[in-house]
C-alpha cells in the first residue's frame, strides 16, 4: 500500500481473499471489497492512521470469493523514510468470521434468554450465596432479578444488596436453602415465609454455578391462595361441627344435654384454637383500656376464666346474662354469652362466647 493509500502493484494473497480482479483491486478499489455498511468506518480508519502515522487495528467485513461477506482484522503499521515520513504500510489481515459469527449467535442467545426472563409472570433471581467466617452459609448477594421480581416480593431494586441490608432480619431458612442446593447440587422445591414481608413463596432453587457460590431461584407469591386455602379449611370445619351440632340437638331432650354435646364437640373441635388463654388476653386488654371498655363488658371477660369454673356434673357452665344482657354497641344489638369448657380434672380448658 502507497503512503497514499492505494495499492501500486498486485497483491495475489489478498485478492484471492476478497476475489477481486487486478483492475477491481488497483487504486483505491480495495474499499469496494469493503462491505458497504463498514467501509465509512475502514475510510476513516486509514485517514487518522496516516494523519497520526499510527497503527490500524480494525475489524470489518471483505467479500469473499463466492460472494458472501467475511469479518476480517485488519492490521496495519506505517513504514517510515529516514525523514519520518509514511513510504509505505505493512499490512495483514486476520480472518475472524468463525469468531464474529460465534459472538453473534451468543448474543442472540443472551438476547433471547433476557427477553425471556423480563416477560415471564414468574419471579426469578441469581444471588451469591456468602459464608461468614466459620464458614457456615449466612447471607446471600442479588446480581441479578427480572422485573416481576418486584411485582411478587415488593421489594426495592435489590441486586448489589444482601438480604439483611435489604431486610434486616431475613428469613435464615432462604440461606440454608440456598447452601443446600450448592453443597447437594440437587434443585429444591419448597413453600417457605418471609415474615418480614409478611409473605409466603413457592421457591424452585438451582444451583447454578457451584465454583462461585451462585444459585438461580423461580418463585411466586402465594400468600393469597394460602390464605384462600386456609379460610376454606375454617370454613368446611365451621360447618362440620355445625352438622355434628344440628344432629345432637335432634336427639337432645332439653338445653342442658345440647349445651353439654356442644360443649363436647367444641372441645375436640378447638383443640389448640381459642382457649383460656385468649380469655385471659381479652382480660388483659380490657384492664389497659378500663374506663374505656363498658363495666358490664370487662366484667364478662372476668367472668369468662374467674367465674365459669365448671359444673364437676356437666362440664359445662353458662355464664353472663341470659336475657338482661342485651347490649347496643356502635348502632347494633349484640347479645353476650359465653360456656367454659372443662379439661380432665374439672377446671377450666377453653372459654367459648
């Protein structure tokens, strides 16, 4: 190549690269090799190259002999005369379709792959997964959540914060789970709540790169159908016991023997449910808020642990006013009444009213 630019005499290597003819290539016809769309930028390459007298180090596409285009590096260094001026250029050029062609197909992948993971209804996160110093698995880093990420957790933008920068006091579980899929490196599938949310997912956790502590983790946020699923248990046990209550009556003589059944039938029912214990809290409420809480009212829940001790015959006491204890509160009519359900040994298990 001239100082200039052009080309003196034949070059066989490269035309045989590009296919030209000698008369295509002479002058400045090697820029028609030059993909059309990069030879602006190969034309400005050679122009600050000669104004500074410095190296070419550019990538772009030449044709190829059967007419199709290849990316090639093209490498260029200026010879100078004894004046310090350009006599010539010493050049190479370095095929590097196979490469371009890779990087490319890659970037399509990745591209595909990110257009996926923002558009999916699901959540999904990669975070790295961190030991302290005993070398037990105690937080984990998020590089990187899609968009419903927010959506399903309502959470801030996290990636670059751990979890206990985020919340605080994370759940220790959503660590072990985390560890676990890296020291197993089996994928997990677990309902786990975040009780700093105030939220309950399904997480699907993979270990995704073991050698840096890396896990991928899909969830979704299924607070609302726990919630569903558990006031729908509350239900179809409401009206089991109220099937088992409609058949005792049936057969009952008086209000005595429907009061023991119920009495019976709440006390399997309830089990660990409302209890003296919740007696006892109301009570507890009533006298932090006494003068604002009716008299008649807080004595009730007095009443419900320190008066409704049992009858040893029937297990059962009513207390409260059965007719006289009428009450409008807030514009409504409420009736109070309450039994004491007794344990083995005749005292108080359970307060229902």
């Amino acid at each position: 190549m001239r100082s200039g630019g052009s080309f003196p005499l034949s070059a066989g290597r490269y035309r045989a690269y590009t296919g030209q003819t000698l008369e295509e290539w002479l002058g400045y016809g090697w820029l028609e090799a030059i993909h059309p769309d990069d030879r602006a930028f190969a034309e400005q390459q050679r122009r600050e190259a000669m104004a500074a007298r410095r190296v070419v180090d550019a990538e772009f596409r030449l044709r190829a002999p059967n007419g199709g285009w290849r990316w090639t590096n093209v490498r260029a260094a200026p010879v100078l005369d004894a004046q310090g001026h350009i006599k010539k250029w010493a050049a190479v050029n370095i095929d590097i379709d196979a490469r371009k062609r890779a990087e490319s197909a890659l970037r399509e992948s990745e591209e595909k792959y990110r257009d996926l993971f923002e558009s999916m209804d699901e959540a999904h996160a990669v975070v790295e997964v961190i030991k302290d110093a005993e070398g037990r698995w105690a937080d984990f880093r998020f590089l990187d959540v899609n968009c419903a990420f927010l959506v399903h957790t309502t959470m801030p933008w996290p990636v670059g914060k751990t979890a206990t920068e985020l919340l605080g006091s994370p759940n220790p579980r959503w660590t072990e789970l985390y560890g676990q899929a890296l020291d197993t490196g089996q994928p997990l599938r677990v309902e786990e709540p975040e009780a700093t949310l105030g939220l309950i997912f399904d997480l699907n956790i993979f270990s995704l790169d073991r050698e840096r502590n890396r896990v991928a983790v899909l969830f979704t946020n299924i607070t609302e159908r726990k919630t569903a699923e558990a006031a729908l248990r509350e239900s179809e046990e409401r009206q089991a016991i109220l099937l088992k209550l409609s058949d005792a009556a049936r057969s009952a003589t008086d209000n005595s023997q429907i009061l023991k059944e119920a009495s019976r039938l709440v006390g399997q029912h309830l089990g660990g449910g409302l209890g003296c214990d919740r007696a006892r809290a109301l009570r507890r409420r009533a006298t932090r808020e006494r003068g604002t809480l009716p008299p008649v009212r807080q004595g009730f829940i007095g009443r419900a642990v320190d008066q409704g001790r049992p009858d040893p015959e029937d297990g059962v006491r009513q207390f409260g006013d059965r007719d006289d204890l009428r009450r409008r509160m807030r514009g409504f009519v409420r009736w109070d009444r309450g039994m004491v359900i007794a344990d083995s040994a005749g005292g108080p298990h359970r307060c229902a009213g």
